[in-house]
C-alpha cells in the first residue's frame, strides 16, 4: 500500500543544508499497522509530510496504492492526523465531523447518517451539538479522529496524535484506534517518541537511526490481536518486544546525543 524506495531528504542549501533522511526503503502492506520512532529530527514527521504529498522527497520514489506521490495532491483515500486537534472552534461536533463530506458535496441526508454512526463508534452519542470549548483535549482529539474517518481513508497517518494528552486519556484513546483499526482495516502509520505506545498498537515498529537517517530496524511485533491496552504492557511478550527494539533505539538516541553535543560545540 505504501512503498519508499531510497528516499533521501535535505533542506536548505550550501552550508546550511541539513541531511535529515539518509536513505529509507520501507514497504507497508495494506491493513498494516506501523510505527515509526528513532530520535528527534531523524525525520519522522518529514517521512509522513513525503507520503500525504506535502513535501517532495530530494531523492527516491514513494507510492500510494501503486500510484506515485506527486508534491501538493494527497493521494486518494489517504487521512493525516496531527498532534494538535483540528477542529473548527466555530462548528459544533457533529458539524466538524461531517465537514469533509460537505466540502465534497455529499448529500446531507448521507452526512447526517454518516455522523450518527461515528459519533455512535466512539461512545460520543448525545455530543454532537457540543462545541469544541465545551471539550477535553481527549474529546477533541478524538472528534479530529472522527472528522478523518468520516472520509473512509484507507491510509491513515498519524504524526503523535497523543503526544499532549495525559496518560489515562492516550490509553483509552489507544483502545478505540486499536477497535477501529479491527473494524475498519486500514493502512495505519503511526509516527511516536512514545516506545510503550509503538508496542502496544503496530504490528511492525521501524527504528529510524540518527540523520542523516536509514532504517536501523525493522522490528515485528510478537503480540497476538486482540490486545487489551491495560494489560499488555505487563505481558513477558510485551517486555521481550521492547527490549528488542530498545536495544537499537536507546543506540540510537546515544548517538544522536553526542551529534547535539558536537552540533552545539561547532555552533559555540
Ligand atoms: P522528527 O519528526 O523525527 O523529529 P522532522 O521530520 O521534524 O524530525 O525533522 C527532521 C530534520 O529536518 C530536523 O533537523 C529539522 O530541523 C529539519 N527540518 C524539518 N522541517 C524543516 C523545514 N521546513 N526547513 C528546514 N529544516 C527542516
């Protein structure tokens, strides 16, 4: 479903051009669910902005569903979560959600339906006629998840979509994403810091090593589905998957650190 073939990324130019990505290869099967981690700056955020089309990759080709990316078209069927809510202050829930059905023209009669029933989903019945104040972060978030759904994407990027909530809240959060994931199948890439959360949801955790970047590890995770979140993180198979991955990662993180260190020096 998505495919990166030596893709490379720099920005600037001379001597203030910055080799974020290396060369990354990485094929995502469809009904996927992977995570991708590594340090900050090694270009994970920039790895989903060169999937949704937002930005061109200086080296290598993606594709979408067979079709190569072109710079500014998202590719059909694809939704972009970010780390900080999107919904429209002005709008009530219900009118959020159906928003990207109404900018293609869908009849309302279809909207209406559409929104009942994941409004229904997600346990937010009776919320529709809320306005995003009247919300917790949780809440909003999760209606900024709903508003993409609504949609039908196939492929779902998600750029920390947790990163700012609070432990309780990204747990239950991470139990609906799992349920919709069962239900709905889609492609899923999940960019995080947050090993625990990587573990707990994908099937695959992809370690992206210090810029400039290439895959340092391509990690399956050994869990069976279904997973309960609250209790998965005190299974062996949960303790061994991490391991594994934090072998390379901690790695990785040591390594980057004395690349700030020699960063901050030359910069003094
Ligand atoms: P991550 O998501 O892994 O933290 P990013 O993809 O945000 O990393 O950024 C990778 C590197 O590219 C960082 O060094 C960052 O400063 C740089 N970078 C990201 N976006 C831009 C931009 N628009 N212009 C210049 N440099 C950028």
């Amino acid at each position: 479903m998505i495919e990166l073939r030596g893709i490379g990324k720099s920005y600037g130019s001379g001597r203030e051009r910055i080799t974020a990505i290396g060369s990354v290869d990485l094929t995502i099967g469809a009904g996927e669910f992977v995570s991708i981690v590594g340090p900050s700056g090694c270009g994970k955020s920039t790895i989903l902005n060169m999937i949704a089309g937002f930005l061109p990759p200086t080296a290598g080709q993606i594709r979408v569903n067979g079709k190569p990316v072109v710079e500014g078209r998202v590719p059909e069927g694809l939704g972009y979560i970010f780390q900080k809510d999107t919904v429209l202050p002005w709008l009530d829930v219900a009118k959020n959600i159906g928003l990207g059905l109404r900018y293609r023209g869908r009849p309302k009669a279809e909207i209406d339906a559409k929104v009942t029933d994941l409004l229904n989903m997600a346990g937010l019945a009776g919320y529709g006629g809320l306005f995003p104040h009247q919300l917790s972060g949780g809440m909003r978030q999760r209606v900024s998840l709903l508003m993409t759904l609504a949609c039908d994407p196939k492929v779902l990027l998600l750029d920390e979509p947790f990163g700012a909530l609070d432990t309780h809240t990204k747990i239950v959060l991470h139990k609906e994403l799992l349920e919709i994931w069962r239900r709905l199948g889609q492609t899923i890439v999940l960019v995080t810091h947050d090993l625990d959360e990587a573990i707990t949801l994908s099937n695959r955790v992809v370690v992206l090593s210090s810029p400039p970047s290439r895959v340092a590890l391509d990690h399956e995770v050994t869990i069976p589905h279904p997973r309960d979140v609250f209790s998965v993180r005190e299974s062996d198979a949960f303790s061994r998957n991490f391991q594994a991955v934090w072998h390379v990662l901690g790695e990785e993180f040591r390594r980057n650190q004395a690349f700030d260190h020699v960063a901050h020096r030359s910069a003094a």
